[in-house]
C-alpha cells in the first residue's frame, strides 16, 4: 500500500474496470456452462481481460521504471543540468534525474495534480516523496499546464515527459504542448518523450517541423503494454536545434 501512494497508478480505473469486467464473464461462463453453448468464448473473453488488466498494472507500477532506467542508461547527464518534468505526478522520472544531480543542478516538475491521471496525486504527496529520498535541494514541483509554461525561453538542457501528453487533447492542444517544451529547452538540449496512444508519429512530425534532431524512437514490448499490445508504450529522443525557430508570444 505504501508502494502504491508513493507511485500511483496511473489510469486507475481502466484496469479496476478490465478485471472487474473479466471476473464477471469468467463467473457467467461458469455458471451457464451447461446451457450456454459459446461457455467457452465467454470463458476466453474473461481470461483475457483479467489478463489485460493485470498488464497494465505491470506496466504503471514496474515496467514505466525499467523503461526510463533504459532511457537513462542511454544520455549524458551533467550533473548541473537544469531538468523539466512535464506531468510529473509522483515524481518518478524527476527523482530518476535528480538523483543524478549536484546542488548546482535541479529538477522541476508541474503537474495539474488530476486524480484520473494517476491516483493519490497531489502536489503534498510529490513534495513528500521527494523529501523522503532526501532530494529537495536539487528537485522541486509546482502547479503549470503544459500548454503555457511559466518559464523563461531556452532555460532547461533536458525537457522530458512519461505518459502525459496523450492525455492531451485536441491534437492542437498537443502540439501546443510540444511547442512550449521546444520553446523553454536550451539550443541543443534534449527532450525526450515517452507516452502511448499511436501518437508517435504526430510528435515526430511536430518535432521535426520544430527543427529537432531524432536520436531514437523505439516501441516497447510486452513491459510497456496498456493491457495488450494494441496500447504499448513508445519512446523519442530528440535534440533541439541550435537556434529555436519558437519565441515566446
């Protein structure tokens, strides 16, 4: 229980719903299997969701982490780099950087702090959290929308957000969010995205328009699925552009 205040789960209802929906098909196949020909696909159908469900809380409690551990693993962090987490919620990716980080460096993280987003999320329980991993000195949260951002241009070296941006919409509102991000990144700094949702594409488009550099995309398997395959979890790694073609309107 305490594990689960400290990382949330994210979208919790969808797997509460998926097992909850697979149980009662499981118990209908059981009980009607004698007068109920397709017993067997009800049956099937039920296996799947519990399965389903419990993958997505596979993904939210162990697989994010293994994710972003593998992300990591892969840049060159400084340990004075100024870091931004957009959707921070429990801090996971910001405490991942900030535990990188010398007092002359620091992690931000804003969040709007949404209850079906993640649960337990509040910014008491992030501030809290970070506290107890002994990381207040180098990271810190506050309340800011993604679509307007309240910071100076070019004031972060890594600008980085985990299964936020879908939640996003419309997709102008998304791209809004992506054109704030490229606006508060230093010149050649990174942004790195890590969300589901089949929007991969619509990011690299917008990236790219914006100047950026892809340096990796990469879909995962089964430890970034969202209860199966057809909702996994994807990853892009992008360097910004000398010179911004955003200003701050």
């Amino acid at each position: 229980m305490n594990t689960l205040k400290k990382q949330g789960l994210d979208a919790p209802i969808v797997p509460l719903l998926y097992i909850i929906a697979g149980l009662v098909a499981i118990s209908c196949a059981v009980i009607f299997r004698n007068n109920y020909s397709g017993y067997l696909w009800t049956l099937l159908y039920g296996i799947i969701m519990v399965l389903g469900g419990l993958i997505f809380i596979h993904t939210s409690m162990r697989g994010k982490h293994i994710i972003w551990d593998n992300i990591l693993s892969t840049l060159t962090i400084p340990n004075d780099s100024k870091v931004l987490d957009l959707g921070t919620g429990h801090g996971l990716v910001l405490l991942k950087f900030a535990s990188r980080l010398s007092e002359n460096g620091h992690a931000t993280g804003i969040d709007l702090w949404r209850n079906q987003d993640q649960s337990n999320n509040s910014i008491e329980n992030t501030q809290n959290i970070i506290k107890s991993y002994h990381l207040d000195k180098v990271a810190s949260v506050q309340t800011a929308n993604m679509l307007d951002l309240p910071f100076k241009n070019n004031q972060y070296d890594f600008v980085v957000t985990s299964l936020a941006l879908h939640n996003i919409k419309p997709a102008t509102a998304r791209k809004a969010a992506l054109n704030e991000a490229t606006r508060v990144l230093k010149s050649a700094g990174t942004l790195v995205i890590v969300d589901t949702g089949h929007k991969k594409k619509e990011y690299l488009s917008i990236l790219q328009s914006n100047g950026f550099m892809i340096q990796e995309q990469k879909t995962y398997g089964i430890i970034g699925w969202w209860s199966g395959p057809w909702m996994s979890t994807y990853a892009i790694i992008a360097t910004a552009p000398t010179k911004h073609p955003l200003n701050k309107k």
